[in-house]
C-alpha cells in the first residue's frame, strides 16, 4: 500500500506540471529551444484541434528508444518509431504477414531461389526531398554488411566477420527501378524478412551528411517525418504530405516516456496521452469499465522467457542444473502476475505459429525432482547466481520486478540463493548481450512470422555473439545448427515443419531456457482513436488510425 500511495502521490504532482505546462503559449512550446515544458504543452493539447485544425495523437510508452536508424537495433521501442518514419521494399498486409507491395509493386524469383528481381515505384522522394532509386537499395544493403553493428542483417542473412555479406552475394540496380538480389543458397524466409522494419530504406544524403549521428537525425520515405528527440522523454513526428502510400490522418505523432504503467494509466485517464501499451494486469478491468476508453489486445506472436547463461563459468553450464531450476519454478503461480494476458510456454516459439510443436511436455513443478537433479549435478548445498531483470514493464512481461522477486522466492526452497540485478531498459540489453549475467529476462516479438525468427535468432550459435548477441543463453549446439540451416534453405514448408518440430525438442532437453509466457499485450486506447489496428510484429504504423 506504500508504494501505490507514493506512485498516486507521484502522478497528481506530475498531473499538476502537465496542467501548468499547458497554459504556456504555444509557439514557444513548439520552438526549438531547451524550455523544458514544451513537450508538455503538445501533450496536453492531445488529439484535439489546434487554432490550425491540426491534430495530435500521443502515445505513451515505457521507455524510450534506443536509437532511430532501425538496422541498429533490436528493441520494440526503437522500431514503433522507425515504423512511421522508413518503408521497406515490401510489407506485411495490415493484420497479418503476408507480405504484400510497399517501395517495390511487384517481384519474382528464379526456381532455384538464388536470384530476386523486384520492380520499384517511379514516384517517391526522401523525407530530405531526394528522389528514391534503385541505387539506394544497394547503397542501404551495402552499409549493413560494414559491420556487427549491423546487428538484424547479421541474424537474418547469416552476415558475419568471415562473411560479411552473409547469404546475400549482390545487389544489383539493373535499372533506374529495378534491383536484383542474388543468394548464395536458397533462404525461404527471405521474402518475409525484406518486410521486417529493421530493412527500412534510408536516404543515402542524410546517412553521408550526418555520420555518426545519423541515428538520431533518421530520414526514410515513410508516413511520418521526424522532427524532435527529447531523450528519455518524448519523440516528435510530422505528417508527410507527400507519402506515396495512404496519406496520415493525424498532423503530428509523439511518442512520450512515461516509465510507471500506473503513472501512465492515470495520464490516459485524465486526457493528456490517446493510447498507451505495457498497462498493469490489474488495471485492464478498469480501462474495459471506462465509457471514454477501450481495450485492444495485440495478437500473440511473442515469448517471454529466463535465458540461463550457458556460456559462462559456474552451475549453469550443466545441463542438470539448468533442468532443476525449470522443475523448480511454478509456473501456474508465475503467470497469476500477468492476470489473464499471458499463457504458459514450453517452447520458445508461440503456438501462432506454423512449425509449433505441441507434442514438447513442460518440465511442470517438482521441487523434489529438482533438489535430486542438483545434487547430482554436485550442488545439493545450495548455490548463488544473478537475475537480471529490466524495470520497465515489456509487452511479453508486464511485471518483471514482481517476476523476479517470486522466481528468487521459489529457487530458495531447492537452496538456490538469486540475487536481482534491475537495470534501465537500455542498461539490461547492454548487460545481457555481453553475458554479464547468471540468469536473465528478456523476450521477443516475432518479425516475420517465421520459426527461423525465434529459433535461429535467439537460439542458434550464430547469434550468440557477445556484445550484439540475440541468443542470451550463449547456447550453442551443432546438432541445432545444421537442423536451423538446413531449414532455412528448404523451400517445402511440410519439410521445414519437421526440422523445427525436431529443434524444439533438443532445445527442450537442453533447457538454455525457462520458457515464461505468450501473452496478447493489452493497450488502452481513447475511444476518439478510431481505426488502430496492432500488429502481431509489436509495432504498426500510424497513418491508418484517426482522431474523432
């Protein structure tokens, strides 16, 4: 009860500098200046009609993103912005992932699968006013291949520091619009993949005029143009008049950190943001019970999940240890924090997906199991490791402190002390991609509708590449490997089925994990909102809802 009265003491103060903050004028609030409140003041005027008829819509978020040029990075809250701001060659339809024609009207394939020729819209220009060729489609894949830094180019096409380029051997403009890729092995992902946001098409001008600081001076081709990052704040973006596609409804879109989920609830409540995500469970009824709010529930494609470190000296190396802390957590109770949005997983891909193998049993709950396992493993007197968690709440983990904390409660009864590590959101992906950690939470949003997006991705010896890695666990199993690539190159989908079905019981067995939850991520959105529509991807573009 201290905390939740300290947090509503925290957000009627906060309340009440919004409130000052919007009497202030407007042309100062919209000025380039450090004035600290000028945010504030767009905010409060959220998804009303400004003395010019334009609109804001405000969304409230739990952290801020990492950086704004998406071949970088790999975090949910990076790519929401990016998503306005580039295009990709081809995109998912509206609801789903089937890829459908964005910068490109219309591709074909050689019958080997090596060669992809794809035709290129004649009509679009750069945020910077450049006009958008093929050239730079191959300048964009030609800069992905310069470095680990790179860090989707890498997971996704197999690039690394003995094979920069990875599976994709060139890229050609064989016309003013027209580019053709060609691979070196047949990759049946590849089409899907070029939809993901990470593989937006940026303005060779802007990324040769700003260098290093490209990342926050983002200019791509898509419904929204970037205008302002006040960092661990707010990011501002401008509609673009000019979008080939379906022109945005909404004048102005501002991203703003707000870190507590009640926090942010109660800023939804009182006007000052139109959607928010990461909503504490217990607060979903109350958002239903609301005349002026409704409920979206994004469609679970995702995983939470406790990597174990697999890579680093100490009990987690063996396998016995890792399969007694799976045996020695409940899950049932576990999942009571998510309150009805999350269901438990037992493999590291959700059951939305094709190639989903339901025939993998959980390790369930057995404490005495557990101890015999650990002792055999030689440490039946007990045993100290790290837990690092993220403070901020994630779609796939709404409460990670509470998480932890019944995790670090649950091992002591098999004499398995837990000290927590809690990091900024920044903070703990730095860590964990290094392996500082013992155990570690963290979770994934599917990109593609793939298997090989969470098998090889977060799994393979591939990705566990210290300092970008996308495997956490540093698992690394030659059997999986030769299992993940070869369905990567197998274009029968019946076929694919059985190797992944295959890599998901030696995963099993092997236990890198302790596989959490799939969760339908919850966000509360006004009713003025029409037409918002989530992703299974995590992230959606903007240009379709509208403010009523």
């Amino acid at each position: 009860m201290k905390k939740k009265a300290l947090w509503m003491l925290l957000t009627v103060f906060t309340l009440l500098v919004l409130v000052v903050a919007g009497c202030s004028n407007n042309d100062e609030a919209n000025s380039e200046g450090e004035d600290s409140n000028s945010q504030d003041t767009t905010d409060s005027e959220s998804a009303e009609e400004g003395s010019g008829g334009s609109s804001t819509f405000v969304f409230g978020r739990g952290a801020d993103s990492e950086q704004l040029d998406p071949s970088k990075v790999t975090d949910g809250e990076s790519i929401y912005v990016t998503n306005q701001i580039y295009d990709t060659l081809v995109r998912y339809e509206q609801e789903g992932t089937e890829v459908v024609p964005a910068l490109a009207t219309e591709w074909d394939t050689s019958d080997d699968g090596l060669e992809w020729t794809f035709q290129l819209r004649d009509d679009v220009t750069f945020h910077d006013g450049t006009d958008f060729t093929a050239e730079d489609v191959v300048f964009n894949f030609e800069r992905w291949t310069e470095g680990a830094e790179y860090v989707y180019y890498g997971y996704m096409f197999g690039a690394s520091d003995e094979n920069p380029s990875g599976i994709i051997e060139n890229v050609e403009a064989t016309g003013d619009y027209e580019v053709t890729f060609t691979l070196s092995e047949p990759n049946a992902p590849f089409l899907n993949t070029l939809a993901m946001p990470p593989f937006g098409i940026a303005s060779p001008d802007a990324i040769e005029e700003h260098g290093d600081d490209y990342f926050k001076n983002p200019v791509g081709t898509g419904p929204f143009i970037f205008e302002e990052w006040k960092q661990d704040d707010s990011i501002t973006l401008s509609k673009n008049e000019d979008y080939f596609g379906e022109t945005a409804k909404v004048d102005t879109v501002i991203f703003r950190v707000i870190p507590d989920n009640g926090a942010r609830f109660m800023e939804l409540q009182s006007g000052s943001i139109d959607a928010m995500n990461g909503m504490n469970p217990q607060d979903i009824q109350q958002a239903e019970d609301d005349e002026a709010l409704q409920i979206i529930r994004r469609p679970s494609m995702n995983v939470s999940y406790m990597a174990m470190n697999t890579d680093k000296e100490g009990p987690l190396k063996d396998k016995k240890v890792r399969q007694a802390i799976n045996l020695a957590i409940d899950k049932e109770k576990l999942l009571s924090l998510f309150e009805g949005i999350g269901k438990p997983a037992k493999n590291p891909m959700p059951p939305s997906l094709w190639g989903y193998n339901d025939d993998v049993e959980d390790y369930g709950y057995d404490v005495e199991e557990a101890k015999s396992l650990l002792a055999e493993a030689g440490y039946g007197d007990g045993m100290s490791i790290t837990l690092y968690t993220m403070s901020n709440p994630r779609p796939y983990l709404p409460q990670p402190k509470f998480a932890a904390q019944a995790i670090q409660e649950m091992l002591k009864e098999v004499n398995v002390d837990v000290e927590i590590v809690e990091n900024e959101w920044d903070s703990h992906l730095s860590a964990t991609e290094n392996g500082d950690h013992d155990m570690a939470f963290l979770g994934w949003t599917g990109d593609n509708g793939d298997p090989d997006n969470f098998l090889y991705v977060l799994l393979d010896k591939d990705n566990a590449k210290k300092g970008s890695a996308g495997n956490i666990a540093f698992y690394k199993n030659d059997e999986l490997h030769d299992i993940l690539k070869q369905a990567q190159t197998e274009l029968d989908q019946e076929k694919r089925v059985g190797l992944y079905e295959e890599a998901q019981e030696i995963i099993h067995e092997d236990a890198p994990w302790f596989p959490i939850a799939h969760t339908t991520p919850p966000l509360a959105v006004k009713k003025e909102v029409q037409n918002y529509i989530p992703h299974p991807t995590g992230s959606e573009p903007f240009n379709y809802l509208e403010l009523n």
